[in-house]
C-alpha cells in the first residue's frame, strides 16, 4: 500500500489546523487548503487565534514550528495540494441556514478534488454530515473525475469527535471511528490515520454506521442538555441550586448529567437535529424528542435576556448591560453560533445597549468592548456567559466602581459565583 505521508487537508478551521499540524508534527508533509485568503495568509505569518496546545507547545508555536521545517503550508490554491499530495482529507462542514443543511461548500470541495483526482489517491471526509451524504451525493461527484472509488482511488470516512481547546490531544487519543466504500478504502483510511492516532481505530461495517453515530453523539448531548435546561427552571422555583443538584446527582455511577447553560453554541451540537431530521423525514421517522430538545436549547437564550430585564431598575431603552464572555463555550475563542449571540440580540431588540467583554474573541462586533471598564462602564448589569482567561471574575468591587445603580446586578450562567459572596459586595444575584 502506498505511503500516505503527503497529506492534503481541506478546510483550516478550528478542526482543520490542529488535525494539519497533527500530521506535520509526525512528519509528514501537509498542504492546507482554504478559500478564506486572509486566513489563508496569517497562516504562512504564523498567526493562528486558536486556543489549542499539545504538550505545553501553543498552536502559534506549532504553527511557526512546522512551517520552518517545511512539514506545513497553507494555500488557497487547490492544485498545489492535488499535485503534491496522494492523501486528502475534507474537514469542510454543512452550515445550517434556517433549519436547512447547506451542501453548496462540501459540493464545492468534493467537485474541487474530482478536478485533480489521481490513481491511487485517498479522500477522507471527516466531517458531520447527514447520513447517507458521503455514498449518495460525495461519491457521485468524486467519480465524475473518471475514476470508480473503491477501484481506481480510495474513499473513507471517520468522523471528528475533538472538543476545542483539546484538539491535538483528541485527535491522538481519542478512538476513532473508520468505514470506507470497500474495504481496500478502510484499510488505506485506516493506515493514513494511524500517523496521528495512538487510541483504537474502530471499524464500522459500512460509512452510513459513522455517519449516523456521529450525529447521534452530538444530538444525544443536545438532548441532555436540554433536560438540565429545564430542570433548571425547576429547582429555580424549588430555590435550590441546579448545579448542586447535578453534583450529587452525578455521584450516582450510571447517572451522568451535563450541566446547564445559556444555551448551546458552537457548530455541532445545534446543527446536529438538522443533520438527522432529512433522513428521518425521507424515511417517515418522527424525532419528536429531538426537536423539543432542540427548541428547549433554542429558547434559553431569550430565556437569559429576560432575567436581565425583570432586574434592571430602569427601562431598558435607558440601560446599559455589560457581558462577559462571548464565545460559545468556556476558553474558546470561537463564536459561531454561541448563545450569547442570541442573548445579545434579545437585550438590543428591547432597546438596551449592550457591551461586550470577551479577549479571547477574535471576530468583531460593534459592541465588543477593547478594554474591560469600557464594557463595564455604567452599565446597570453584568451576564456571564462565558468564563475566559483574562477576566478576573473575583474583581467584584473593581466591577462596582465602574457600574451604576445603587444595586446593580449579575446574572451567572456559567456557576461562576456564590450568591452570597456576589450580593455582599453590593451586587443583585440571580443564577440559572
């Protein structure tokens, strides 16, 4: 079997990069390929806003790291990558546009990589897709190059399971999930993955099987989720803590509670009730859980701003409310679908000015704030939505200065404070 050491990877997003710079750490040779030319060239500066490490190295440091020993580069022309490389993987995702999967960018790739497809080459497909996407819409595409996979070139698919924040880690110690058009396309996937991947490679008996599992691991912690969510609104009006409760709940050892939030964010877990209802309305399956889990999760964030309004002491046109925190999960720079986004929204359609305090963000926004007390400043109230290394959040009487209100208040999404210490530094607490 060839040697798979030339590796293309489409897509240089937040599972892109680190799977990239996986694959240069152990010395293969890795073109990335992406059409965002402005990534594209703070990439091949060495610049990265990502919040990954691997052993005590940053990804800035990687990044730069591998470029210097020639093992990566990046590009946004895809015959560099189609001519160096016989290993290609796609990390190229479905956004959701009103509950409706996009295909445009996978068909864009996938008709891309026909282009310069060569004998003997591999296509890893790596990310969520609906089941049934890779044999009945990627294949078809691929093979319009003139060549029959699973003949004249190899086609797999292991989904991604990383966590930001822990990418390189998972990418080399999570077990990993593998199925192909054949089973010549399983063993070279199988091969090509074994550079980075150190924990089991499972082998499933057809790609539908990882395609749906991924789905179904991302939709099952929606669901649960959405289950503490509510339970929340529950023990609220028990007046008990809700985070407590799941502590002790959790020392029972088949009870595993997740904990509740303002929302879920990021690009799987929202999305992944999307990339399940197609297949189950063609074949005539009702997800009636999945959806009220998916509107339960829809809803929180609203669900936030309306908290913060009951507090305020004056009418939301003359408030102003600063957040803290943005992205969509603690110690994340990515803010693509975050929650806070929703919250956001809500305060600004009641009229309220909202500031945003969040280093870790690289995206722009109007309302995000540079500094810390410009965000803070006379505002009538803080959300905390997302805890993130440069907010200290034990700064509470540095806060007050800056604040107005006889009784301002904060509204802690994230288990960050206990009521009693917020409220006798002159605070109004309100938890989940």
């Amino acid at each position: 079997m060839e040697n798979r050491n030339q590796v293309a990877v489409f897509g240089l997003g937040f599972v892109g990069l680190p799977l990239a710079l996986s694959f240069a750490m152990r010395g293969a040779k890795v073109v990335g390929v992406d059409i965002d030319t402005h990534l594209i060239e703070e990439l091949n500066q060495g610049v990265t806003h990502h919040l990954e490490a691997y052993q005590g190295e940053t990804i800035q440091e990687i990044l730069k790291t591998q470029m210097a020993a020639g093992r990566f580069e990046a590009t946004a022309n895809p015959a560099i990558a189609m001519d160096k490389c016989n290993s290609f993987i796609v990390t190229v995702g479905i956004p959701v546009v009103d509950g409706n999967g996009y295909m445009g960018h996978l068909e864009s790739v996938s008709k891309t990589i026909a282009k310069g497809l060569k004998k003997g080459d591999l296509v890893v497909f790596r990310g969520t897709v609906v089941p049934g996407t890779v044999r009945s819409f990627i294949q078809p595409i691929l093979e319009e190059s003139g060549l029959k996979a699973g003949e004249d070139f190899y086609l797999g698919y292991a989904s991604e399971r990383i966590a930001e924040g822990k990418a390189f880690d998972e990418f080399e110690n999570m077990p990993t999930l593998v199925s192909g058009i054949n089973e010549a396309s399983i063993k070279a996937t199988e091969k090509l993955l074994k550079i980075v991947t150190k924990a089991e490679i499972v082998i499933a008996s057809c790609i539908e099987v990882v395609e749906t599992s991924k789905v179904l691991e991302n939709l099952s912690r929606d669901i649960n989720i959405a289950m503490v969510n509510e339970f929340a609104r529950f023990t609220k009006e028990m007046g008990i803590d809700i985070f407590e409760v799941i502590k002790v709940a959790n020392t029972h050892k088949r009870v595993n509670l997740l904990y509740p939030g303002p929302g879920v964010g990021g690009y799987c877990i929202p999305n992944a009730f999307y990339y399940l209802k197609p297949k189950a309305d063609e074949l005539g399956v009702s997800l009636e859980l999945s959806a009220t889990a998916r509107e339960i999760n829809r809803s929180t964030p609203s669900r936030v701003a309306a908290m913060a309004i009951r507090k305020l002491e004056v009418a939301p046109k003359n408030a102003k409310i600063c957040i803290l925190g943005m992205a969509m999960k603690d110690y994340s720079s990515d803010d693509r679908m975050s929650p806070a986004l929703d919250v956001i929204h809500a305060l600004q359609e009641h009229g309220v000015e909202v500031s945003v305090f969040d280093p870790a963000v690289p995206t722009k926004h109007d309302y995000l704030a540079d500094k810390l007390e410009d965000a803070l400043h006379n505002a009538h109230g803080i959300i905390v939505l997302a805890k993130q290394e440069g907010i200290d959040f034990e700064k509470l009487e540095y806060f007050r200065s800056f604040m107005t209100g006889d009784r301002p208040f904060i509204i802690d999404t994230r288990n960050v404070y206990q009521k009693d210490t917020v409220e006798a530094k002159g605070f109004v607490f309100e938890g989940l």
